[in-house]
C-alpha cells in the first residue's frame, strides 16, 4: 500500500511517500528554519504564505524521488492539527484537491499520532503497551500506547514545553533559533553540574512537567553572569551545559517513572528534542539498568516530516477510515480524542 | 497577599504591587480575574521567567476557569482558549516578527469579542491596544520576588485599578 503523507502544520512543508508504513521511498522537508531565524521564532503569517509556494514542488518532488505517479498512491493522509491553522489549512486543502481530482482516499492525521507512529519507520516490531514521550517545541507529553491508535496521556507541561525552553534559553544566550542544536553544540564543551539549576519534579508520583521555573532561573543566572557577579570562571559553555542537564534529568527521571508504572518492556522517544544526543546516550543507560528497549526514530524523523504522517494514514487506511471533503483543521486535537484502531 | 504591599505611586495614577512569591503573584492574578468582564484586555509586559504566564494562570482561575485546567504557555500555539464565566483567551506574541504579521494572523479580533483577554509581550506593538486595556508590567526583582506596575488611562482601567487597591 502507498501512501502519500503532507505534513504543514508548523515550519516545515513536508511530503513523503512510504510503503506499508515501514518502506520510506522519499522525504522531502523544505524547512524553514533559516527564514525564521533572524525573529527569534516561527512566524505564522510568513509560513502559511511559504508553505503555499512550496507545497506544490515538495509534493512533486516526494513523488519523483519515489518514482511513482499520482495515480499509483493507494491514499494522500494529510496533517489536520494540532498547528497553526493557517498552515495546517494549506497542507489540507492541498490534499482535498489532489484526492477529489484523482479519486484517491484521503485519511485525517492528528501530528502528534505520527510523531508516536514515527517509530515504527524504525523498528518493525514493537511490545503494546509501550511509553512514549514526544517532546518539541509545542510539546511535552508522556504517553501508554496500548495499541494503534489507543493512547492515554500519562502527563505533560503545565507550562513551557522542553523544545520551547532550548528555543528561549537559546535566545537570551543569543544562541539563535532553534535553540536545541546550538544548546547542545555549546554544551559539549561545558560542565554540567557547574550550576545547580532548579529540577521541578512537582510531587513525587506527578508525571507532569514544569519548565517555566528553569528558563526563569536561567534568565536571572545569566544577567547576573553578563554583570560579573557570579563565578569568574562560569563559561557560556557551563550555563549551556547545566541547563540542559536540567531539562534531561527531569525527561528522563519522569520517562523511567512512567515506565515503571506501566511496566513497559519498551520506551519510544518523538519529536524535536529526540534529536539531542545527550538524551538518548542518558536515557539508553536508564533502560540498560531495566533491561528494556529504547528505540527512537532517525533524526530525519524526530522533527516533523511527512513519513510520520504516511505512517498513521497506513494504520487508519488499514482501519478502514477515509475522510471526507468536509473535514477542517483543529487547532487543538488531543491524541486522546482519536478513535482506537481495531 | 495579606503581606503583599500595593500602594499608589505619588506621581501617577499607577499601582505598584510587590510579589513575594510566585504564589502571591498567582494570588493577585487570581484576584484581578474576579474583577473582570467581557470585553477586558489585561495587556502584560515583562521579561522572560518574570511571572507573566502565572500572573495568567491566576487570572484564568478568578474568571471561573475550572481549576484542574492546565494553563500552559501559549508561546508556539499563539493562543490558547478556556472557558470561564466568559470565554479566556491567553496570547503570546513573542515569536511574531513585526505588526504586519500580527494584523496577519487575526488575533486583534479577539480583542473586540465576548471574552477576557489577556496579551503577553503586549509591549511590542502598543497601538494595537484597544484604549480600555490595562497595562500590566512585571519585572525581576530577584529570585522570588517580582515588582507589578498596573496603569491605563481610560475609565474601564482606572475603574479597575481602584477595585484591585
């Protein structure tokens, strides 16, 4: 089965075309990162207006690095939230279009179902019920995958996301956008336990996160720091590092807790942040000591792209689910919300 | 709160209120999101980590927010809504670029709809402000404690600033 799968719900314009939800024949991501750079952040106006000029040759492009016709594609499943809507209505319509003219079935996605999905690009066989945390920009959230389609949402920020504290503890390093690459590029020549920043693991059972704390923490260390009030021999490097070690300990404390109240033989980790090194090294000795599996996607796949999202249009497809001319973008679309696969 | 000093500044007609902690800033939040209405702005100025998404979450709560709500940072979603007495919506312009692309986005539309709204970095474009907003400015004093500067000129706001004294 091929499915074509368009991703256009935040920065990046993405479309790929994957076989039986495992075969990846292209992937194509025009991001725009660069453009977004000298704002400090996404901007949705100028990414509505760009996803419009680059939805069309990405989807060309994706098919021809395939080497497959339109009419070859069993279905087009398409991101409908959560996002921006500007950029989200893009993707969408753009999909409604190809699927009327040429009578292919178009599936609905919810973003975060293929970041969970995304895993199984990389792995073929994985043990229900798993814990997955997809963590990015936007997101923070612990989940049990007792099947296709059944999750249930353990915990997840109540403020700040992780990826949102990288991209503003970036900002006021002047680091740049996004935040998480600089962070840790910076890190790795740094003590992190130079500076003690705060850990909030809320009350001890809590499967929820707290970043707000930190990102205000830091922004106060670092003022103190410009004015020479601290530590002479704290470098850029130190502040990097800590702050990171920070993040990492509470993802990976609450991660291992989740795990343990499930009793998962297997974690996945998703989204933006599963690019950092350093997690993935400090999370694989935490499930060496468990003897259970971590398994995380390439980093081609951690941040959004259109594989993910043929990934879960493969399932549903499978599922017998097709949507219909009328079906709209949601801003907000809790994974909770999506109908379990039988 | 009770040892929270608010007091008028001698020159304006501005209040100035020290929070000792994150708790009373929630408090004070709390306190001013009981005394609002359909159709108020509250416009919040600050730096990051200086309270502004907790001064936001105390407010959701007095406008009848149900409390196991979770407020998180609307900074990446742009807005975020609840429902209270009247419909809560919490922005965040922070990673917006310029007017033009504020004006893009439809977001001033909220302003002039039932609900209560509250801006975050609402300093970055000031003329966007409808005149009945009322200007709240926080700043670090240090770890705990933050300053909050209330201000507006329009009768809605200064009603409002003798309700919060």
């Amino acid at each position: 089965m091929i499915i074509l799968g368009i991703d256009t719900s935040c920065d990046d314009t993405s479309a790929s075309v994957v076989v039986d939800g495992r075969q990846v024949l292209s992937n194509v991501i025009h991001t725009q990162a660069e453009l977004h750079r000298p704002h400090g952040g996404v901007v949705p106006e100028l990414a509505s207006r760009e996803h419009l000029k680059n939805i069309r040759p990405v989807v060309k492009e994706a098919l021809k690095r395939a080497n497959c016709k339109i009419t070859d594609l069993d279905g087009i499943a398409v991101t409908i939230g959560p996002g921006l809507v500007g950029a989200l209505l893009v993707g969408l319509y753009y999909a409604k279009g190809l699927a009327y003219v040429h009578k292919i079935p178009m599936i609905a996605i919810n973003h975060l179902e293929g970041h969970i999905l995304s895993i199984f690009l990389e792995e073929e066989f994985i043990a229900f019920p798993f814990v997955a945390l997809t963590v990015s920009g936007g997101h923070t959230s612990l989940y049990r995958v007792d099947n296709y389609g059944g999750y249930t949402l353990l915990g997840q920020t109540l403020d700040d996301a992780a990826g949102e504290a990288f991209d503003k503890v970036a900002k006021i390093m002047g680091l740049g956008y996004p935040g998480g690459r600089p962070i840790e590029d910076i890190a790795k020549t740094g003590s992190p336990d130079k500076i003690k920043f705060p850990r909030a693991y809320l009350s001890k059972d809590s499967l929820d996160f707290s970043f707000s704390g930190l990102k205000t923490s830091v922004a106060i260390y670092l003022k103190k720091w410009q004015n020479g009030q601290t530590d002479p021999e704290v470098t850029l490097a130190d502040i990097a590092a800590s702050f990171q070690e920070a993040v990492l300990d509470v993802l990976a404390h609450k991660l291992m807790l989740a795990r343990d109240k499930v009793g998962a033989s297997h974690i996945v980790l998703a989204g933006g942040v599963a690019c950092n090194n350093r997690l993935k090294t400090r999370l694989a000795e935490e499930a060496a000591k468990r003897d259970i599996r971590l398994s995380f996607p390439p980093p081609e796949y951690c941040t959004d792209n259109g594989a993910m999202v043929a990934v879960a249009g493969y399932y549903r497809l499978l599922n017998g689910e097709r949507a219909d001319m009328t079906v709209d973008v949601r801003s907000r679309y809790p994974v909770q919300d999506l109908i379990p696969m039988v | 709160m009770k040892n929270m000093t608010i007091y008028k500044t001698v020159q304006s007609e501005n209040l100035v209120c020290k929070s000792n902690s994150f708790q009373e800033t929630f408090a004070l939040g709390q306190k001013i999101g009981g005394l609002l209405k359909q159709g108020d702005l509250i416009a919040l100025e600050g730096d990051l980590g200086s309270g502004k998404t907790c001064f936001t979450k105390g407010i959701a709560i007095g406008l009848g927010v149900p409390r196991d709500t979770i407020i998180t940072s609307p900074t990446f979603s742009l807005i975020n809504e609840y429902d209270g007495r009247c419909p809560f919506y919490h922005m965040d312009v922070y990673r917006l670029g310029s007017l033009s692309e504020f004006l893009a986005t439809g977001l001033e539309d909220y302003f002039y709809q039932e609900g209560v709204v509250c801006l975050e970095w609402a300093d970055y474009w000031p003329e966007i402000l409808p005149p009945w907003s009322l200007k709240v400015r926080l700043s670090i004093i240090d770890e705990s404690s933050r300053k909050l500067v209330f201000s507006g000129e329009h009768p809605r706001s200064k009603e409002l600033l003798r309700k919060i004294e």
